[in-house]
C-alpha cells in the first residue's frame, strides 16, 4: 500500500516536472519569436524613420512682385485760416471747430469792420475831393486854351498891321515912325502869346496832376473796400476743419493763424524706399514708370485698405536721409487721415519665368528639397530674385514641375524618406495611403494584451486601438509604435 502511494505520488511529480518544462520550453520560444518581430530585433534589420512633410509643386509663371513699405498719409489740399485783419471778433459760424464739415463759400467768421468802414468813408471822400479838382483843372485847361487861341490872333493881326505899314513905307505914304510903332506892337504880340501858352502849358500839368491823385485816391479806395471785405473770411473750398482756435468776441491780430481747411478727398502718402528698390521703378530713361498700388491702415485688428497710384519722387534727397521719397495719391481715401501711419504696397514690373515660394522653404545655404519620384529628398541650390514678407520669388529654371518640402526642419536632408502631404486647390491636404499590414492570429491577440495591459493609456484610446487591432488589416505605423514601446520592457516568461 505504501509503495503504491509512493509511486503515485513520484508519477504526478513526475508529471508536473514535464508540464513545467514544456510550459518553459513554449515561453522561451514565444519570447524569441517577440523578440525577432521586434524591429531592429535580432534577424530583422532597423526600420527607417519616415517623416512627414508639406509638397509643394513648382510652377513657373509670370509674377509682379509688391514692393512694401511704409509712410505717413499727407493732405493734397489745405488752406491756412488767417486774419486777414486785426480787431475783434464779431461772428462765428455755427459749428466752426475741430473736425467740422464746411462747404465752398460759406461764411466762417466776421471781425469787427468799424475802422474798416471809417477809412473807407474817408477814402471815398478824398476821392470826391480829387474828381472836384480835377474838373477845375480841366476847365482852367480849357480857359487856357481859349487864351492862346486870342493871342495868336492878336498876334496874326499884328503881323498883318506891320506888312501894310512896309507897304505904305515903301510907297512914301508912311513914316518911319508909324513903321517902328507897328513892329513894337508886333513884338508885345508875340510876347503875349508865348505868355498864354506858357499857362496853358501849366494848366495841362495841373490837369496830369489831378488825374494821377484821382487815380491813386481810386487805388485807395479799392483798398479801403478788400480791407472792408477782408473782416468776412469764407471757404474756399469744401472740407474739414482742424486746428480752430478762435472764440467769438475775442481780439485777433492781423494775419493771426485761426485754423486749417483740409480736403479729405485729396490726400496722398509720403513714403521712403532704398535706392535699389527705386531703380526697380524706373524706365530706362530714368523716369518713374506709372504703378498702382495699395495703402493699408490696421485699426484695432481691422484693416482699412485703398487703391493708389505713384505719382512723383522727391526731386531732392533731404540732409541726414537716405534712399528716395516718393508720393503715393490715394484713390478712394475713405476712412484716412493725414497723419496716419499706413503701409504701402507697390507693384513692381512683371517677372517672367519665377515661382512664388514660402521663405520656409529655402534654407540658409540658398537650397531648397525636391521630393524625388521614390520619396527621398535631395537638395537643389535657387536664386532668389527678390524678398518679400515671407515669400521669396526664384528662378523656376529646372525645378518647374519638381515637388519640393514647403517647410524645411532641422532633421531633414539628403537622401531622407518621407511622406508628401499634398494639397488641393481648396487647400484640402491629400494624405498618402497608410501602410497596412495583416497580423496573425497570436500576434494580433499578444498586441491586444499589451494594450489591455497598459494601465498609463486612456480608457478611450485604448478602446481605439482595441478596435484597429481587431481589424484584418492594421496601420503599420501603429503596429510599429507598439512593439517599439514593448521592445523598451522586459519580457516575461523564461
């Protein structure tokens, strides 16, 4: 009985020792396929990395490059608001201040006009005083002349006397005496003429005289009324008000600055470029080529935007400054002001043959990385024909209709695979097909423990991955982050 209970017993140790050795056998053997199926595992070699990129497609076109700068908005149109007089201040328009709309020909303000009025009474009197004198210096002209006019008819009947006492002289009729009485009457004849015309000469100059005060008095006189006039200031054109500083009933001196008049449709920005991007403006003969442009204003995360056009340069360049300034008139000026700091953007002569590409994608060394037909990079150097913000503009040359990394990392290079992601003319990215892989049955049910397991892992991504797991098919990428992870973990069993 006892060596039957004995052998029972030797035969189940027996057993379990088999059992044992088979259960360790098996687990060695699971664990050394895990092992190989582990990339870079002994037996397979390392998996390469693949990185993910943005494609970019190369196309050569024609571009107009934007030149951008920055200036100060400026008022085509202003009129300085004076006193034209000195007094006080009478009248002032109805809404007369800062930022107020006037239109042409309305009143703005009037000056006390008492003086004005009283010099132009004492103007208009003086002048009446000069027409009496000159209608006195014209009847006396008149008098004159009559008074010539007598003389020399008395001086003609003189000379006639004298012949018809020569006559009888020589006949023996006359005497001698008669003969000399008749010529010293012909001599005070003479003298009496010389002495009318003599007056008569200043009578004329009396006149001229009175003539040229009349003329000054009226010269005065129409100064009297522009000063009269001159204590009503009105607009010359329609506009904004800005700097007023006048107050009704106050004092103002003559010529004293009151207030401005701006047009606010006729504005333009005063910008200044470098030389080089000046030259790219001009024609060959040196005249600043035509070019529409833009004027941007940021307001508070708005952007207030006009059409513009270049119209002129600065004809000097001012001391301490560099580069050349040049005028921009705005076209539709709604919404600016002068003062404003706003950005311009120009349009430069069209480039023929370039492409447009982001910043991003030219490294430091001038190279950009095209995308070859097996997804491998390669570096290809550019020329970069202008900046501008964060594009570039480049020669298309060899690389139209090449694909190149939009954006280029510290880890790429030659020769590194990668997985283009391209995008579609909505912007839609297009994603390459994942790589899929079919598992096994208990390599499908060890990568569902190994997540089961994982306790660190949210109950909703485990509940994911479960899911992808138990599909025919798995992404590879997945599978590869998985037995990467159980590749760092000591195996079990053994």
């Amino acid at each position: 009985m006892r060596f039957l209970t004995r052998s029972l017993l030797g035969l189940f140790l027996a057993t379990m020792s088999i059992a044992a050795l088979g259960y360790a056998g098996y687990t060695l053997v699971t664990a050394i396929q895990s092992r190989a199926d582990v990339p870079g595992g002994p037996g397979q070699g390392a998996r390469e990395r693949v990185f993910t990129v943005r494609a970019l497609p190369v196309t050569a076109s024609e571009v107009t490059p934007t030149l951008s700068a920055f200036g100060e908005v400026r008022t085509r149109r202003s009129l300085e608001l004076r006193a034209p007089v000195g007094g006080r201040v009478l009248e002032v328009a109805q809404g007369f201040e800062d930022g107020a709309e006037v239109r042409e020909g309305q009143l703005l303000f009037r000056i006390d006009p008492a003086d004005a009025e009283a010099a132009l009474a004492l103007e208009r009197s003086d002048l009446a005083r000069a027409e009496s004198e000159l209608r006195d210096a014209t009847r006396a002209l008149d008098l004159a002349g009559e008074d010539v006019a007598a003389a020399q008819a008395q001086f003609d009947l003189r000379v006639r006397a004298l012949d018809r006492r020569q006559e009888l002289a020589e006949r023996g009729v006359s005497t001698e005496a008669a003969l000399e009485e008749a010529e010293l009457a012909l001599s005070s004849a003479r003298q009496a003429t010389v002495g009318r015309r003599q007056a008569e000469a200043q009578a004329i100059a009396r006149r001229d005289q009175a003539e040229s005060a009349l003329e000054r008095q009226r010269i005065s006189l129409a100064e009297a009324e522009r000063r009269l006039s001159d204590t009503r200031v009105y607009a010359n054109f329609g506009g904004t008000l800005a700097d007023v500083s006048i107050v009704q009933g106050g004092l103002v001196s003559s010529n004293e600055q009151l207030g401005r008049i701006i047009d606010p449709d006729s504005l333009e920005v005063a910008v200044r470029v470098s030389t080089a991007q000046y030259l790219r403006l001009i024609d060959d003969d040196g005249r600043l080529q035509s070019s529409e442009a833009e004027v941007a204003l940021e307001v508070a995360g708005f952007e207030i935007t006009s059409p513009a056009r270049l119209v002129r340069a600065s004809a000097t360049v001012e001391q301490g400054q560099s580069g050349r300034q040049l005028f921009v008139e705005l076209v539709a000026p709604r919404g600016f002001r002068p003062g404003d700091f706003v950005t311009v953007r120009l349009q430069e002569p069209a480039l023929q043959d370039v492409a447009l590409l982001p910043a991003t994608a030219v490294n430091a060394a001038g190279n950009v990385l095209v995308i070859n037909d097996d997804n491998r990079l390669s570096a290809r150097p550019v020329t970069i024909v202008r900046r501008q913000g964060d594009s570039v503009l480049v020669e298309a040359g060899a690389l139209a209709g090449l694909e190149i990394v939009r954006e280029i990392g510290p880890s790429l290079g030659t020769g590194i695979l990668v997985r283009p992601q391209r995008e579609t003319a909505t912007g839609e990215v297009v994603l390459d097909a994942p790589e899929m892989v079919t598992l096994d049955p208990e390599r499908r049910a060890r990568l569902i423990a190994q997540v089961e397991g994982n306790t660190g892992m949210p109950e909703t991504v485990r509940a994911r991955m479960i899911a992808q797991l138990s599909e025919d098919t798995v992404p590879a990428s997945m599978l590869e982050r998985l037995e990467t992870d159980n590749a760092g973990r000591p195996q079990r069993g053994g």
